[in-house]
C-alpha cells in the first residue's frame, strides 16, 4: 500500500481562519479565489464600498507570495472590472515573522521586498494574526485591516486523514522509516506531503516541497519492486537541484544548487522547474496542456 493522501489549510488555532478566509490548495480552491475577487470588483460598480478593492493575504511563504506578485500584476485587470483607476486596488500580505520567504538568504528576501514595493505591495511583516472576523483581520498590538477579501496562506499540514487512521503523526505527517516504510508496516509505504522523512545531515525532516514529494513517490516504487524480487530495500537520500518562487510572469528569485538567481534568469528556471515537473506527473498531454512556454515575456 502507498499512501500519499497530500495536504490541507493549517489555521494554527487562529480563531475565524477556517470560516472567513478562502484557502488557496489546489486548482479548484484557486478558481474560487479568482472568482470571488472578480465578484467583488463587479460589486464595487454598484455600491461603491472601498473594502470591495481591498485584498488581504495571510503569509508570506512561497504560497503567499507568489500569489501577492501575481495579484499585484492583474491590478490593471481588477481596475477594469470595478471602473476604478489602478491605484484604489490595495494589495496586502500579513505576515507573524519579521521577514519573508525564510527558506532564502537575506539578500533575496531584500531583492522581492523591493520588487513587491515596486508592485505596489502592502507588505505588514512582524504582524502575527490574531483573529479573523467577517471582512476583518485583526492582527499586532489591537490593529485590523478591514477587506472584502481576505486569503489564508499561512502554512499547510497533511491530510487529516493520517491522524483519523490511528498513524502517529504530527500536524498529520507521519515519520517514516528511512525506506519510507511506516513503523511497524513493512508493506505501507507513505509519501509526499504525509510523510515526515528525516534528512540524516541536518537531523531535521525534508521540507515538504514537489520536488521531494516526487523522489519519495520514485524511492517507493523502486523499493516495491525491490520487496517484490526478495531484495532489501533502499533508504531515501535528497539533493535539492534548487527553488525559486516567483514575482509575476516574468520575475522570481531562488536558487540553483546553491547559486542565488533573481529577476528574469530566475523566472526562466522557475518555468523550466515546473514543466519539468508537468512531464514527470502527466506525461506530454499535461506538458503541452499546462507548460509554461511564454518564456521570453
């Protein structure tokens, strides 16, 4: 058995997330997030309420923002829709920590805050979320910031079915064996975003990122096939070929190996990155279906 059940929203226990913030998980959740913005700008035509223009993002991950630079670059779009010029559209991303993207240096952490100023991004960083209302995120020292769209990007956890299971997990991700095999289950193999696999150099578990969901769904089917033929197994072994995140269609920052890359070179990798990984999961019909082949603008 290969259990590879993916991830959820994690709302930390922060008290209105679930029911008042749109999660954004998966390409179903994204199309609600867009619908709901365009929804919003159209409603501002008849009412006239600014909170309509108003756009909130809780996290400044890779999820969080990738999502503020793509938002920021469909202001003109937004203004359109709502008959507004493109300065009422305020943009905000919320953020506990004191800095974003932590996952990179310093210098490319100050390179994306100057691109998303640039964007006309309101970033609100050592701003720890207290609560959200109905239009509202209260967060800080008794501060809110009212919007009629407010986004949750905070984090995410394994699927809630791990723990539903019985699995000993955290945060439901189970640790596995260094074959990816759970304790105690020699025949059930768990991988991905359910799967806390330790990194034996850092003594810490591998992120969960594609790439190494990925080479744990690699890792396992080898090592079935290894089982099947009365070999032993292999233990999971990860070398990042690097991570990007971008800014817009044709800006990112990130590494490769371990070299920093920014601006445009960066965004060209970030594209290459992911229809690579298009090929590898869908086979050519996603590739030429989904690729990202506007490679030059």
């Amino acid at each position: 058995m290969v259990v590879a059940l993916g991830f959820e929203s994690e709302t930390f226990g922060i008290a209105g997330a679930a029911t008042h913030a749109l999660e954004m998980v998966d390409i179903p959740s994204a199309k609600k997030v867009q619908d709901h913005i365009v929804a919003k700008m159209k409603q501002y035509g008849q009412q006239k309420e600014e909170n309509l223009l108003k756009i909130v993002v809780c996290g400044a991950g890779f999820t969080g923002i990738e999502l503020v630079g793509a938002l920021a670059e469909n202001k003109a779009t937004f203004a359109q829709t709502a008959g507004v010029e493109v300065e009422k559209i305020e943009i905000y991303c919320v953020e506990a920590m004191d800095t974003i993207l932590p996952m990179f240096n310093e210098g490319l952490q100050d390179y994306c805050k100057k691109e998303l100023n640039k964007l006309g991004v309101h970033l609100l960083l050592s701003s720890p979320i207290k609560t959200i209302e109905a239009g509202c995120v209260f967060y800080g020292d008794n501060q809110k910031l009212e919007a009629r769209t407010i986004i949750w990007t905070t984090g995410v956890s394994g699927s809630h079915v791990i723990a539903d299971s019985g699995f000993e997990q955290r945060r439901g991700r189970v640790m596995v064996n260094p074959d990816l095999t759970a304790p105690g289950y020699e025949n059930v193999y768990i991988i991905g975003d359910v799967a806390a696999v330790m990194d034996e150099k850092s003594k810490r578990p591998y992120p969960t990122t594609a790439q190494i969901s990925l080479k744990t769904g690699e890792v396992a089917a080898r090592n079935i096939t290894f089982q099947l033929r009365n070999k032993p197994t292999q233990a999971f072994h990860f070398k990042s070929l690097g991570s990007g995140a971008s800014i817009g269609n044709t800006d990112a920052l990130g590494l490769v190996g371990n070299m920093a890359v920014k601006g445009y070179p960066a965004s060209f990798v970030k594209k290459m990155i992911m229809n690579k990984s298009l090929l590898e999961t869908g086979g050519t019909k996603e590739f030429f279906a989904k690729g990202h082949f506007d490679l030059y603008h």
